[in-house]
C-alpha cells in the first residue's frame, strides 16, 4: 500500500510534540491529538508516544464509542484531519453537541485528584520527573501543555 498521503500529513513525534489535548477537531478535544499520534505511529515516526494504549485516546473512545482499531485503518487510508473529523462523527455514538460540549468541558476542567486511583498514582511520580518545577499543575491537560512547552 502506497503511504505516502499518510507520511505527508504525519508529524515527526522525534523532533516535536503531538497537539495538545485541548485542540478541537470535529467537534471533541482530544480527537486531534489522538489523530496526530496515529499517523505519526503508522509512518514510524511516533517517537516516545503511543497511540494505544494511550490514557486520553482511552477517554475518547470510552466517551464516544468510536473503535481506536476502525479509526487507525482510516487514517491508514490517508484521511485528511477534515475527512477524520467527519468519519469520527459519523461512528460516534454521541448525538448531542451539548453532551459533547459537556463532556470536552469536564475533560478541559478534570483535575487530578478527580481521576481514578490508578492514574493519580502514575502521576504522583510522572509530574514531579517530567513537567517543569516551577509550573503548577491545576487540571490534567496541563501536563501535557506544560510538558510539551505549551504553557
């Protein structure tokens, strides 16, 4: 199969960051974030990061329903970030812009002692190791942003 659409849209995860979670794509935070480490994944560019088993693409799928495998082979095929987001929307269980509204402010807004036990544990040691000292951590995308150099 001839890759190179998907290779000319991927991000070099070497030598910069995936989107931050924050960043909106048909509709959902998350989704371009999740879009950028796929394509980075399947032209071998990916870097530290994985696009599954990944925490927030977890999220993502857990909320819409939407099968991280079936989404890898679309974005296989060389997908625009137009033609995912429209895809994604299609195989969203989510019908309600206002669920998803709901659902990407509680994302936006989750701090860390709102998540399950498991990852408040990962995060008591990745924070102190990986995000700058002297930035506070308030909600969880935050660790991303300022890990990345966002904020």
């Amino acid at each position: 199969m001839d890759n190179t659409k998907l290779v000319s849209l991927a991000k070099d995860l070497n030598n910069e960051s995936p989107s931050s979670p924050r960043t909106m794509l048909g509709g959902y935070v998350i989704l371009q974030r999740c879009l950028d480490k796929c394509r980075s994944y399947l032209a071998g560019m990916n870097g530290e990061y994985n696009y599954w088993p990944c925490s927030l693409c977890e999220e993502l799928e857990t909320f819409s329903g939407v099968d991280h495998e079936e989404m890898k082979n679309f974005i296989a095929a060389g997908a625009s970030d137009d033609e995912v987001a429209e895809w994604f929307n299609d195989h969203s269980k989510i019908e309600s812009e206002l669920e998803k509204i709901r659902w990407n402010n509680q994302m936006r807004d989750m701090r860390i002692s709102e998540m399950p036990d498991k990852a408040q544990e990962f995060l008591e040691a990745y924070i102190p190791e990986n995000v700058p000292r002297h930035r506070p951590v308030y909600v969880w995308f935050d660790v991303f942003d300022l890990e990345e150099g966002r904020l």
